[in-house]
C-alpha cells in the first residue's frame, strides 16, 4: 500500500439482492492529513464477476470486476476469498488513479500487465 495511507473499516456481509449476490460492507480508504476518504462497496454479482462503487467526497463511480481462475491464483494468498481479492485491487487502483479515473471495467489480467509491482503488492 502507498505511504501515507491507511484502510479503515470492517468486512461484514451485508444482505443480497439475490441467490449468491452479496454486499460487503464499505472500506473507507484515508490519507492520514484527511485529505483523501474513499468508500468502496462491493457485490458479487456471479462466478469472478462483482460491482465495485467507490465514492471520495463528491465523486463516485460504479466499476464491474470480472476475475479468472488463473489471474487469481497468481495473485491471491492462500485461501483468500475473492471479494477480499476484488477489494485489494481496487484499493490498489484508488490510490494511483482515483476515482474519477476509476475504469468502468477492471479484468485482473489488465492491472497484472499494467502495474509491474501489483503481484509483489498483492500476495505479500
């Protein structure tokens, strides 16, 4: 995680619209000057598949993730589950973009090609 950031919250399943689909609990995402808050709320929407919403003060943005077996192998630790997973990156992504320049749709295979250090950042 970058220098000077911190995550604030707990990881409690919320209710679901259906069958499978559940929300986890926002994760506030903080600068420690305050500068910066980001709230991530997360989805399972099917198999690999969630709706991600972050919100930093005014801005707010709606991203789906989709996550493949073998992506995710490479980058979960141990038995991680894959909301926590989904939940990494996109605190991952956050803080180097933003969230007004949060991309609509995240494939995990895009961020390991994009980011040389996001594999080392993610299973250590």
């Amino acid at each position: 995680m970058a220098a000077g950031v911190t995550v604030v919250g707990h990881n409690t399943p919320g209710v679901g619209l259906s069958g499978d689909t559940h929300s986890i609990s926002p994760h506030a995402l903080s600068e420690r000057n305050g500068a910066m808050s980001t709230t991530i709320d997360i989805e399972t929407q099917g198999e690999h598949q969630f709706v991600v919403r972050l919100r930093d003060g005014e801005e707010s943005c709606e991203s789906w993730f989709h996550l493949t077996p073998s992506v995710l192998n490479q980058v979960r630790v141990g038995d991680e589950e894959e909301e926590r997973v989904v939940q990494r990156t996109a605190e991952y992504l956050v803080v180097r973009q933003g969230v007004a320049d949060f991309p609509d749709i995240v494939e995990l295979e895009d961020v390991v090609s994009s980011y040389g250090d996001f594999i080392t950042y993610m299973t250590r």
